[in-house]
C-alpha cells in the first residue's frame, strides 16, 4: 500500500502568496515523491463554519482550485478534489465525536482565536477539529504538512486516531504523522502582521498589475527619509523580498539599507519586479482556467471520485468494529 500526503485548504476567499509560500509550494514539490500518494482536498465544509452564502461559498471553492492548477498541479500526480464529493467524511466525524472529550475540544486555541476575532460561535466552529480529523483519517493517511499554527489540531487527529483503536483494536485506524519538511517563515502581510485573508492584509496572487503594484505599494513602513540609514531586519518590505530574491540580491538590498540614500520606494519597487517575475507566466493559464470553469469540475470529480472510494474502503472497516449493520 502506498502511504499518503494529505493536505487541505479552506476557500476562505481569493488565495494569497501567503498561501503559495506556506502551503501551495509544498503541495506542489511532493508531486515528485516517489512512492506516495498525494490527496489535497478544498474543505468547503469547514468554510461553511463562517461563509454561509452559496455563491460565494462556489465561486471560492473553484478559484482555489484554478489556482493548484495554474501554479503546477498535476491532476496525474495528485489527486485534488471537494471535502463536500465525499460524504463518508462527515460520518467519521460523528462516529469521532462519540469519542472526543469535551475538554480537548474547549483547549481548542483556533476556535477560541476566532470567537476572539468577532466570528460567530457556533458548534460548526467548536467542533472543527473532529472533522479537521476524519478529513485525515479517512484516507488512511500517514503525513498531513502542518505549520505551528495547525500542530495543535493534527494532535487531536492523532489522540483520536489512537483512542479509536485503543477502543474497537489496534491498527484500524492509521495514526498520522506531522510532515514539518522546513520552517516556512511567517510572510507578513502589507501591514506587518501575518498575512491573512481576516486582516484584510494581503498580496493577491492572480491580481491586475495595477492591483499588485497598488498591494506593494501599500506595505506600512517606518517615516525615515530618503537619506536616513534604515534597518532591514525590522522591514516588511525586506521580509518579504527575502521570499522571492536570491541571497545576492537581498544582501545587495541590506548594504543600500545600511548605507543610506536609498528609500522605501525603491525597495518596494524592486519587490514588485520580483512579484511580477513568478506571477506573469500564470496570469494567462489563471485567466484560461476562468473561462474553462468545466475543465475545472471536471478535475474535482475525478478527483473525488478517487478520494470517495479511498473513504469507502476505510468506512467499512469503521462500520464493521463498531457495530453499525
């Protein structure tokens, strides 16, 4: 049996280079793994915890998808499908929830962080953790990519894989692993803080040129002067450019910073042309993935239709230990 890469992304809106640096690189460099498969599923359920319009919710799900494909997915390689084309997730979640402590879930930081935020509670929210974990149990998988973000959740996927079989017999369930492959940086958003559609703070991928320049352009600064010796080590713009210049070119950037006579906008602008460099040559396939949107389902069905009969296989063995007839 192959052993299986599984990672998801929530249709939470249009995706960021945020996005691309701290999970879509990743997804996409694991295509070259040999001897694995790779399940990369949009959780348009778990959206629904605080989109509840329908066709945003839609239009969402599929530029998530247009992006994976225009950035490089291979449908051949990976399969990239719906949360919502396998329902067997949602039953897994129940059969988890009749095991989950109360308490694990109220430890929960993410939801406590977004109740935080203003986000309506709700139990869709309280209980994302155990779907989070059926979304990656179910497809026995052995490695789920997390940030530091997401560590607290895969241990709860992994203390309820564990409980189940310490429950109804060991080794029905595979337990999953935390795939930390490199520290990816926290990308700071236009304002400082981490890039995130919830700030409001980001640098759209697949934007106008004039889009992406007003976004660079934007990026909060100090009030030095142009003659004034500045730090890059506490620049967004630096920070930044780090993502996308080669070492050279960022050392070229601290000596100017250190030195004097070179302002922000020069900075900015010499971000912008790196910007411009790796997102052109996808503008055209973005906009071709627009006009196609059946091309696009077409990808997802497949895809789920893999994923559900994965599912399907693991559901049978759950079915069978509990005892549903």
């Amino acid at each position: 049996m192959k052993k299986r890469v599984l990672s998801g992304i929530q249709p939470s809106g249009k995706l960021h280079i945020g996005n691309y640096l701290g999970a879509i690189k990743q997804h996409l460099a694991a295509q070259e793994m040999e001897g694995w498969s790779r399940f990369y599923f949009i959780a348009n359920y778990h959206a629904m915890t605080t989109s509840p319009d329908r066709d945003d919710l839609r239009e969402k799900s599929l530029d998530v998808a247009r992006t994976y494909l225009t950035l490089g997915l291979d449908p051949e390689k990976a399969t990239l499908f719906l949360q919502s084309d396998v329902p067997e997730v949602c039953e897994l979640a129940w059969v988890l929830s009749c095991l989950a402590p109360m308490g694990m879930l109220q430890r929960a930081t993410s939801y406590k962080d977004k109740v935080a935020r203003g986000l309506t509670a709700n139990h869709g929210l309280f209980a994302y953790p155990v779907l989070q974990a059926a979304d990656i149990i179910v497809y026995d998988s052995h490695l789920v990519p997390v940030g530091a973000d997401q560590k607290q959740h895969l241990e709860m996927s992994r203390d309820l894989a564990i409980k189940f079989n310490q429950t109804y017999g060991e080794d029905i369930l595979v337990v999953p692993e935390p795939w930390i492959k490199e520290e990816v940086a926290v990308v700071p958003g236009i304002d400082g803080q981490k890039m995130s559609k919830s700030y409001k703070n980001t640098i759209d991928l697949f934007g106008t040129k004039k889009q992406l320049k007003k976004q660079v352009m934007a990026i909060v600064t100090d009030s030095k002067s142009l003659e004034d010796v500045k730090d890059p080590d506490t620049c967004n713009v630096v920070t930044l450019y780090k993502l996308f210049a080669d070492k050279q070119e960022v050392a070229e950037m601290e000596a100017n910073y250190r030195a004097g006579n070179y302002g922000y906008g020069h900075a900015k602008k010499a971000l912008l042309e790196k910007l411009e460099t790796f997102l052109e040559p996808h503008r055209d396939q973005y906009q071709y993935y627009l006009a196609h949107e059946d091309e696009v389902i077409d990808v997802l069905r497949a895809g789920g239709r893999t994923a559900r009969a994965k599912a399907q296989e693991v559901m049978a063995r759950v079915r069978d230990v509990v005892g549903l007839i």
